[in-house]
C-alpha cells in the first residue's frame, strides 16, 4: 500500500508540474468569468420574470456551464492518462521505476489514484467556485450540490480510467483524443436518444440508452444536471425538459450508479492486465 500512495503522490505532483494543468486554469478562469457575466445578466436582458422562470433559466444555464467544465475535465485527465503509461514507456522512465522489486499492478493503481485525486480536486473546486458565481449573482442554490459535483468527478474517474487504458495500448496523443471523442460521441448519443424519448420512437431512444451503458459519462452527467435542477421545474415546465440536452427529467437509478462503478473497476482491471503483458 505504501507503494500505491508513493506512485499516487508523484502523479499528482507531475500532473501539476504539466503543462496541460496550466491550460486547464486558463481555460476555467476564462469560463467562469463568462459565466459570471452572463449570470449577472440575466434579469437586466430578461426582466419580468417570474420566481418559477428565473429559476429556470438559472438552472438551464447553470447546466450549460457545468457541461462547459466537464468538457474542460474530460480533456485535461484525458490528456493527462494519456502519458501515464504510454509516454513513460517511449521515454524509458517506466524501465527504470519497475526494474525494481514492484508489481506493475500497484504502480498502474498508483498513477490510478494519483489521476483520480486531480480529476476530482479540480471539479470540486471549479464546480463550487461556479456555484458560489450563481449564488452571488442571481440567488439561486441548486437542490443537491454535493451529489451533483460528486456525480461530476465520478464522470471525469470514468473518462480518465478509460484513457489509462488505451495509453497500455496505443501513443500518448490518440489515447487522449480517442477518449474525448468517445466522451463526445456518448453525449450526441445521449441527445439523439433524448429525442428519440421525446418523439415516441423507441428505435432512437434506445441509442441513448445503450451508449450510456456502454461508456457511463453521458448516464452520470445527467444525473449531475438533475441535482442542480429545482425539483420544482421539471412539473412546471414539464415540456421544456422533453429532448432538451441540458435538462434532466429522472434522477439516476442506484442500479445503474452501481453498474459505473462496476464498470471503472473492470476498465482499470483491463488496464492491469494489458500492461502487465505490455513490452516497456
């Protein structure tokens, strides 16, 4: 255990020597003070509204923007996975660390948690510097904030788990683009099945549903949309919520929270496996 929290604290440190880290900061300070602008805004460009309508587009923009961060999420762990594997075994790095008497099992968990431990900080502290934003600049409070940025990082462990896997198997740089543009495909995806719900056609709705089983980042941020919805809004403006990408009708299911986990679990015991049996 001593060498996984080892390995798991010199991830972190590399992450945050990487360039990648600094983009991410460029790239949320940049979101966040749109945001802020924007939320302020609202009730300038939209006035007259009622209580019930000004929470709901708090909730609908508060929603695009969260998406905003996962995305910028989704491409720094994806790009940093990328690396962990593949790029120490094209620099040699990795030859010297497990010449040693150290199983590549907790190495792998090792960067694993390292990975994890950053991709979770950085939502939880984006995330509530945006709630706060929403708070200062409307007054509107999501209903479940804790689950919703939860659900946020267990996005981002998925996508970054992931990653680690194909960097056992392909170059640093497609590991990381093949992530996100399945991360990508799993959203469009997700809205064509939302469609498909809002239509009757179950044909379509059924390519939501599938994709999200198939890579649970779609399935897990709609969850995180529904705890920063009012529960309230989805009776109220019950039509708005029919196909739209950035509202959520149903809470997640325990089932299918506990299909993600089970799958990040097979994903990185996969990742075990494939770099044990890999040349380095």
């Amino acid at each position: 255990m001593r060498v996984v929290l080892t390995v798991a604290g010199l991830t972190l440190r590399e992450a945050a020597r990487r360039r990648v880290l600094r983009s991410l900061a460029v790239l949320t300070v940049l979101l966040l003070s749109l945001s802020a602008w924007g939320f302020s805004r609202i009730d300038a460009e939209f006035g007259g509204l009622t209580s019930g309508e000004s929470k709901f587009a708090a909730a609908l923009v508060l929603n695009l923007v969260m998406f905003g961060l996962s995305l910028i999420a989704a491409l720094g762990t994806a790009f940093l996975a990328g690396p962990t594997v593949a790029g120490e075994s094209e620099s040699g790095i990795a030859l010297a660390v497990l010449a040693r008497p150290v199983r590549r099992a907790w190495v792998l968990l090792g960067k694993w948690l390292g990975l994890v431990a950053f991709g979770a900080g950085f939502v939880a502290v984006a995330g509530a510097a945006q709630l706060v934003i929403v708070k200062v600049t409307t007054g509107y409070w999501p209903p479940a904030p804790v689950t919703g940025l939860a659900l946020l990082a267990a996005q981002t462990v998925t996508l970054l788990t992931l990653g680690l896997l194909l960097s056992t198997v392909i170059s640093p740089m497609a590991s990381g683009v093949v992530a996100v543009g399945l991360f990508g495909a799993t959203w469009i995806a997700g809205v064509v099945g939302g469609l498909g719900q809002a239509l009757g056609n179950e044909s379509v709705e059924r390519i939501g549903t599938v994709s999200q089983m198939l890579l649970p980042t779609d399935g897990l941020w709609r969850g995180a949309m529904r705890s920063f919805q009012d529960p309230s809004l989805v009776t109220q403006f019950s039509e708005a919520f029919e196909g739209h990408p950035f509202l959520s009708a149903a809470p997640l299911t325990g089932a299918y929270l506990l299909w993600a986990a089970v799958w990040v679990l097979l994903v990185l015991a996969l990742a075990g496996l494939a770099f044990q049996r890999r040349d380095v």
